[in-house]
C-alpha cells in the first residue's frame, strides 16, 4: 500500500513541478531547469517517506485487525472500555485458580506467578516454565456463545409459550417472521435433502442454523466476538455434523465407501483412499468455509476503517465509511447466506447417509 502512495504523490509531484516552475522558468537553461525538477522531486519525495514511516510506525493496521479479530481474555467494546472476564487456571500443584484478567493490567501482565503471552492470540503461560496448567478462562469468544445461547433459549422458548397460549390463532409480529424461516428451512432445506426422516434431525439443524445466524450477526455488531470467525467453533461445528452423519449411517453408506457402485476392481485401489479422505473433506469445507468467509469479512470492514488513520485526513473518513456501510449490508446479507449454505450442506450430508437406495451417491 505505501508503496503504491508513494508513486501516486511521486506522479502528482512531477506533473505540479512541471505546471509551476517549468513556466517561471522558461528562459533558464533547460538543462538547469531539469536539474531543479529532478532536485524538488527528490525532497517532496524523502518528505513523504518520512512521513509515512511516521505514520507506520505511529499506527499500524495489521496489529490493529489481529486484535479485533482474535480472542481475547477480556471484552473491549471501545476504546477505554474493557470488561475484564474471569481467568479460570488449574494445575496438580495449586489446584483450582480464579481471578480477574484485569490482573494482567500492569507493566509485566505478570500475576501471581502467571504472565499473559499478546500474540496472534493471548495465552496465559506460568512464570516457572516446568509448570503444567490447563487454561478454562472465560475469554470474548466463550463470552459472546453464552451469550448467543441465551438469546436462542430466550427467543426459542417465548415463541413455544406464544404457541403454546394461542393454539389455533394466526402468528403475529415476532412468531409470524420466525415461523417463515423455520418453514423455510424445513420445508426446503431439510426435507428435501434429508428425506422421509427429517423430522429427527430437524431439532439438531435447526439449532445450527440459528446459532451460526445469530453469531454471524453478532459478529458485525461494535465491540463484537469474531465467533464464527474462530476456526475451533466453525471446527467444532464440522466435527457434530460428521459425528451425526456417521452415527446415523446405514450399510449402504459404509459399504460405498469400500465398493463404490459400479467401479472396476482394478480402480480400487485408487477409490477406496478417495472415498475415504473424502468422508474427512466435508467437515474440513465446512470448516474452514464459515471461518474464512466471516473472517475475510472482518478484516475487509477493519481494512477500510484503519484508512482513514493511514491517511491522517477528514476528507477521506466518509467516502470509506459509506463505502463501509455499504459492505456492512452486504456482510448481513453474507451472515444468512453462510448460516444457510452451512445448514443446507449438513442436510445433504445426513441424507446421504441414511439414504436407503443401494445406489445413492452419497453427497458426490
């Protein structure tokens, strides 16, 4: 990026020179005239290295992004304003530890015989390095999925105790929207691709779509946890879908995956590996396609804002903060969409699975 400022200010500078002083000079030697163009292009342009040097070394935005994004064990809502989340540490010599991670707030992040590591992502680590601790801090990650939870719980069960007082009556308001997504995904996201079955699966995709929605959306809010943005959650995630897929698995998928239908005996040898690093390739896409995508959108949004302090200008900060808002709708739009494609290709998954047709492609 500096480097592209640095030629876009080296151009405007030589084409200025060349308007101001070439005119006012015009009888001096040309070659006179050429050595001062060459001279003032050569100081604006050490001017503006300087500056930029300046401005990287006052602001920089990598270190900026990595700490919106990462996890962290406490909540920072803006700037001055942290909420400090319990540090839950335990080890066979001291046993169970609780205290506050506004602890660590001093010149060392030493406390206690403990010191917090800022890096890509905060780990606490003890001073006495032969020391062996397991770390079950509430850290902003861990924070924003209780909370995520409880708002699920909190919707989910004042829309049943509204069904549940109004038996027979036209849902309104609230219900009436929720009740057209859970149709949505009912009818045709897991019905269709589940099959006859799909009632004892609804409840558990169900549950996924609503909570990657609603971390998704979270995630854009300010002074937000990147949760979905966190590849041990979008992992996590992965790794229910393929435990329910092969809990559920009937013979027909196992026995697919060493005699797929109607390959030569020669080719299985290269089949059967196939098929089998593939059943570890859906949860791995699935994975790594919720984290990268709500990832990618943080650090564009993050990008764009770090500008208007790379730029030191007032100018600049609304034509990024409306080109900002623009990309927020979008990211809405992209939290559904990633909440859905989730959900739809678990569907397909579990359908493939329990698909009772001997010749069923198994989600190839």
């Amino acid at each position: 990026m500096y480097t592209y400022l640095r030629l876009f200010f080296t151009t405007a500078l030589v084409v200025a020179t060349c308007l101001f002083n070439i005119p006012a000079r015009a009888e001096e030697p040309t070659q006179h005239t050429a050595e001062k163009v060459v001279e003032g292009i050569n100081d604006q342009e050490h001017k503006i290295e300087h500056k930029l040097e300046e401005s990287e070394a006052k602001f920089n935005i990598g270190e900026m992004i990595m700490h919106h994004i990462a996890d962290s064990h406490e909540w920072e809502m803006t700037h001055g304003v942290v909420i400090p989340l319990p540090v839950i540490l335990y080890s066979a010599d001291r046993g169970l530890e609780v205290f506050s991670s506004s602890n660590f707030h001093n010149d060392h992040h030493e406390y206690n015989g403990y010191h917090l590591v800022h890096g890509d992502s905060e780990q606490i680590v003890p001073v006495d390095e032969s020391r062996v601790i397991y770390d079950f801090s509430i850290t902003k990650n861990v924070a924003s999925m209780l909370l995520s939870a409880v708002i699920l719980i909190l919707v989910f069960t004042s829309i049943a105790s509204w069904y549940k007082n109004n038996k027979g009556k036209a849902p309104k308001g609230f219900q009436s929207a929720m009740e057209v997504i859970i149709l949505f995904i009912r009818d045709d996201v897991v019905k269709p691709n589940v099959g006859p079955k799909y009632e004892k699966y609804l409840p558990y995709l169900l549950t996924l779509f609503f909570f990657i929605l609603i971390n998704n959306i979270l995630g854009l809010l300010p002074g937000s946890a990147n949760l979905t943005g966190n590849i041990a959650v979008t992992m996590t995630l992965a790794l229910l879908t393929f435990i329910v897929v092969h809990l559920n698995a009937n013979g027909n998928y196992y026995k697919h995956l060493v005699r797929p239908t109607g390959v030569p005996l020669p080719l299985l040898i290269i089949m059967i590996p196939v098929e089998i690093v593939g059943v570890f390739m859906k949860p791995f896409s699935l994975m790594v396609r919720l984290f990268a995508n709500m990832t990618a959108g943080h650090i564009i949004l993050l990008s764009l804002f770090g500008l208007i302090f790379i730029f030191q200008s007032f100018a600049i900060a609304p034509v990024i903060s409306l080109f900002a808002l623009f990309l927020n709708f979008i990211e809405i739009m992209v939290a559904f969409i990633q909440a859905f494609i989730f959900t739809l290709l678990s569907s397909m998954y579990i359908g493939s699975a329990i698909e009772e047709h001997s010749h069923a492609d198994h989600g190839h």
